[in-house]
C-alpha cells in the first residue's frame, strides 16, 4: 500500500512573517474594500522567503500538523500558498491539498 502524499498550506495571511512585527499581522483584518490588495497585502503580510515554493519558515501551528501527519505515515509538503495555487491548476503533483486556517 502506498502513502497517502498531502500538500499542506496555509492562507496568505497566516504564512507570513508580518515584517517581524507582531503588531502588523493585526492589519491582516482590516476590510479589503478599504484599502487596495496591491498595497495592503505586501504592507501587512508580503511572502514568505522560500526554497523552490518550500518555506524556510511556516506557522508554529502547521508544522506541528505536519509532524503529525507524517508520523501517522504520511508523505507531506509544505507549501507557499502561492505555489499550491499553481500546482492544483496545473495538476502536476499527485497530492491531496489541505488547506489550513488555524
């Protein structure tokens, strides 16, 4: 039997860094109509850094789902949300997306 393959991610808004600011992640709230996206989302909660769309850094929350996941026997991959919008349209992995918001 093989592995099940999880592509684990999370929303935009939650993998980030905020700038090393706590405080900006607050802004992550603020309502979309106000403000432009192409302003507010590099203010408040620009991308992470990344290694071929694997995060360096991701939220205490999902790497510990993620440990879960492959100790249960899993093959998990976290990714950037931006590239797992890619890969589903682009149907190029045989992964199963969960997307997280914790």
């Amino acid at each position: 039997m093989s592995k099940s393959k999880v592509l684990l991610t999370a929303d935009r808004t939650l993998m980030s860094n905020y700038r090393n600011d706590e405080f900006l992640g607050f802004g992550t709230t603020a309502p979309p109509n106000v403000v432009p996206e192409w302003f507010f989302q590099p203010l408040f909660f620009p991308p992470i850094k990344t290694i071929i769309g694997v995060p360096i850094k991701a939220p205490y929350g999902l790497r510990k789902i993620e440990a879960q996941l492959l100790n249960e026997g899993f093959e998990v991959l976290t990714v950037d949300p931006d590239l797992s919008k890619r890969l589903t349209t682009l149907r190029c992995w045989e992964y199963t997306l969960w997307i997280l918001s914790v």
